[in-house]
C-alpha cells in the first residue's frame, strides 16, 4: 500500500462498496479486523473510514460498528449469450497483448473473496497479480485467485502464458458460466504506477467469477482498465418489459436499515 496509507486504504474499501461486497447488512468487518487485513494501524483505519464517511459512503452506529450507507452503491444484472475476452478486441486492432506475472503465492483467503469463490474463509487459495499490455502500452491490472483443490496446474510460468482461466481450462475445467460486476473507480497509487497513469485516474473494475457446471466457482479475477483505454459494449433486443425511468437491467440495492 503506497501513498498516504489511509487514502490507499479508503480507496480499497471505495472499491469493495461499488463492488457489493458488503451484502444487503452492508456491515463492514471491525476496525481491528480492516487494520490485520490490510496491516495498516488503527488510526489509519479510523482516518480511512472518517474520509468515506465524509464522502457519505459509510456511517457509524453506536455499539455496532462501520455500515455502507443506504443507496451509496447501485447494481445491474443483465443475462448476455456470450463472454469475450480482452484479448479478442485487442487482438482485432491488430496489437499483441503479453501479460508480465508480478506477485504469486498461496495465502489464507480474504474474507470477500472466500464468499465468492465459496470457500471458508481463510482457507487457502492461489493469488496470482499480473500487468497486462497492449502493444507497448499498459492496458490493465489484474488479480486472480483460485481455490487450493484446483490451483496444482497453475505455475506461474503458465500464469503469466497461457494465463490463469485458460491453464485451468487446458486441464479439463469446462467454465459454464461467467459472473461479471462492473463499476467505475480511482487508480490507487500502485494501480496507477503500474499503468503509466497518475493517482486519481478513472479506472473500470471488473470482476469476474468463472462458474463450473454444477455451480461450483472455479476462479475469481479482477481487472482494473484505464477508464479512457477500454470500453464495453452490451447489445439490447427488444425495450424494457415495463415502462420506467431506469434502463432495462438497471435496479438499485442498497443495505437495510
């Protein structure tokens, strides 16, 4: 964690927010609980939480601790036919993409990661960080994990080429769905140092959880693009199914009160 430590911690929080990562309780873990996941102090914890408060993404509760306020996130779900990968809009510009392992090694799973991959928290997991680029320009940041029962095939050679989803695939993991969440965030200063860019700089997130048949989850990544070097696009067919004022697809959810 780089820069002023409680500005790079609310950022990492900010990010878990708009990710939906705090249910519908949106009850954040303790202060003590941030500070050893993170390792960063409580004061910088405190500072951290006091700076979202301020932005009204949080509020204290007496007694109960750190809370997303209601209708600080929003969510969309939308059933597509297909999932593409980057490489394919980067290969059709005509640019290679590589991709450059930075940090692989087994560690206990972050409790919002154990909940997506369905694992207990803490059990072990691989965690793969990459940078990928296209041509000779970086186009994103990316974090992988994947559960300790399937992660044997993944070397880091293979990590970096094939990559992650595609080594597991090579050895029979047939992906039957993708789960895909997207939103808008600020580069944190090692994200922008490593995509060329400056601290602040809009950023897309996406995170993505590769889905067996049978439902179990098989790998989680997250993507973090420059917001002016990449772009998506989703096909409608047909209006919505009621008249409103929110696009089709679009529904807010927010924590209880």
């Amino acid at each position: 964690m780089t820069g002023p430590r409680f500005a790079s911690l609310a950022a990492e929080l900010r990010e878990r927010i708009a990710l939906g990562d705090y249910g519908r309780t949106g009850a954040l873990e303790s202060e003590a609980e941030i500070g050893r996941r993170y390792e960063v102090s409580r004061v910088t914890v405190r500072r951290a939480l006091e700076q979202l408060a301020a932005e009204g993404l949080v509020t204290a509760r007496r007694g109960s601790g750190w809370y997303v306020t209601s209708g600080a996130s929003f969510g969309q779900t939308l059933a597509l036919g297909s999932f593409r990968h980057a490489r394919s809009a980067v290969t059709e510009a005509g640019l290679p993409l590589t991709r450059a392992v930075t940090g692989y090694e087994y560690r206990p799973a972050p409790p919002d990661v154990a909940h997506q991959l369905d694992v207990p928290e803490a059990s072990e997991v691989l965690h793969v960080l990459s940078v990928r680029h296209a041509g000779e320009h970086p186009l994103d940041t990316t974090a992988e994990w994947v559960p300790l029962a399937f992660a044997a095939p993944v070397s880091r050679a293979e990590a970096e080429d094939p990559g992650v989803w595609e080594t597991l695939r090579r050895h029979g993991h047939d992906i039957e769905l993708v789960r895909q969440t997207m939103t808008a965030t600020a580069a944190t200063a090692q994200v922008a140092a490593q995509l060329g860019a400056r601290p602040d700089t809009p950023v897309l997130l996406i995170r993505r959880v590769a889905v067996l048949t049978g439902g179990r989850p098989l790998a989680l990544s997250e993507h973090r693009y420059l917001g002016h070097r990449f772009r998506l696009e989703v096909e409608f067919r047909g209006g919505p199914a009621t008249a409103g004022a929110e696009p089709a697809g679009v529904a807010a959810f927010a924590p209880l009160d």
